[in-house]
C-alpha cells in the first residue's frame, strides 16, 4: 500500500481575510495553535480577542495584563490573546503596541505624517534636562547627588521638576545612605512616547555611535549601563516611599490630628 492511501487530511487555514479583502498572512505557530484547539477553544479564544480589542480601544492609557486577566474569561490565555490581536492590526493605520507590561493602539508609524496637524507643539526640553534624562534613563535607580557626579555640574530642582511635570521622571524611593536621598527612575510614559517595550530597548554604545551621538574617539574605559529588566522593582539599597517621605516632598497634604 503507498504512502499516500495511509495519508490523513488534516484541515488547516492559509490566510484570514481582514475586512477590507485584503489577505493576511497567518504566522506558523498561530497556525499551529489553531490546529491544536477544537472548535469550540477557538471560538473562545476569538471571543476573548474581541474583549481584549474593546478593552484597550476604550482606555485612554495602557492596558496592563493584569487588567486585562482581571476582565477577561478566566483560563484564557493573555500572551496568545494580545499577539493574535497584534497580528490582526499589524497593516492596518494604526497598530496595537506593547508599552512595558501594558497594550495600547497607536497610529501606525508610516502614517504619523498625517497627524501633524492635528499635533500640539510642545516646548523643547533644555540640553540640561536631556541629558539628566539620559542619566536617570541609563543609570536608574540614580539620585540627585549621583546625577551631579556623572555631569559633572549642579542639577538644579528646577530640571529635575520639568521631567516629573511630562512624567518621565519619577521619585523610586529612598537610598539607604546618611541623608536618605530621593532616587528617580523612568515611567511606562517614557516608554511610551519613545516607542520602547521596556527600558532595554534603549539603544546601546554602537547604535548611539552609528546615530552620531556619541564621538567615536571615547575613552577605552568608557561604557553604557545596561538599564534593569524591572524599573519598578526596588533594589538592596533602597526603600519605598511612605506617606512621611511624600509629605517632606511635598507631593501629599500633611494630615491634621483633631484633638
């Protein structure tokens, strides 16, 4: 008997046809997926992606995962959800994007020509707060005594409130040193804007150098700090901010005692 008469048939799906007619291409291993779901795991799996699109469509921020497990069936699947939902916008005007652990629809980048009218202008930031930025970005968690060390020069209050104000920019915690210095790090806002996943996507020393913005005759020792896979999370030497640390900030309404 040949090969062929021990053959099976085994159903699969080439393309899906968006609604505009035009044929998208379906990656191997979500073919796979669906191959390996009956029925009715992909009518709940497409019911689930449907949910997801209303959610994040609706928000006027990023949506984090842990919203989105929070309203979605239980036992479904987050990762494969949102990648299908990704594939679905990927040539459409605009897509879906992953901000850190969040998911937003953003224009899609060939097409932000389009927007420019409708785009407010925005005040350039100064030199010295680009490059405190660049500082706190490489460097978090880093205080404002360390900003100065690197620099070179003074920071004034003033920069460090610029980058809070559009916040990038944030107050961590507290450094376990004599003083308790604040230390700052960046905020999902940050990688927001310059359309980065999470904080080490920033370029590294060669992209800087073949985009001009490093000399290319630096010091051999010099080198770039490779950001935290979690800004979030606190290091050894560093506590969280409680409600005192907020109130000699500035940054919460002291309580008043009734007597």
């Amino acid at each position: 008997m040949s090969e062929r008469a021990n053959a099976s048939v085994i159903p699969f799906k080439v393309d899906d046809e968006t609604e505009d007619g035009v044929l998208a291409e379906v990656p191997a291993e979500s073919q796979a997926q669906n191959l390996s779901q009956n029925p009715g795991e992909r009518l709940h799996m497409a019911e689930a992606v449907r949910m997801a699109e209303a959610i994040v469509f609706a928000s006027a921020e990023p949506v984090s995962e842990k919203q989105l497990a929070g309203r979605l069936p239980d036992g479904i699947n987050i990762a494969a959800a949102m990648a299908e939902l990704q594939q679905i916008y990927a040539r459409r005007g605009v897509n879906l994007v992953r901000v850190g652990d969040a998911w937003a629809f953003r224009t899609a980048g060939d097409l932000a020509f389009l927007m420019s009218r409708d785009t407010v202008q925005q005040k350039k930031l100064s030199r010295a707060a680009l490059e405190v930025l660049a500082i706190i970005a490489y460097h978090q968690p880093v205080t404002r005594a360390e900003i100065e060390d690197i620099r070179g020069v003074e920071t004034s209050k003033g920069t460090l409130d610029t980058l809070m104000e559009t916040e990038w920019v944030k107050m961590r915690g507290r450094r376990r040193t004599p003083g308790r210095p604040v230390t700052y790090g960046t905020t999902d806002i940050f990688l927001d804007h310059f359309a980065l996943e999470e904080i080490r996507d920033l370029p590294g020393m060669e992209e800087l150098k073949g985009a001009g913005l490093l000399s290319g005759r630096m010091p051999s020792n010099f080198s770039i700090p490779l950001p935290p896979a979690d800004p979030d999370a606190l290091t050894d030497d560093e506590d969280p901010l409680t409600d005192i640390d907020l109130e000699e900030l500035g940054l919460l309404t002291p309580r008043v005692e009734e007597d």
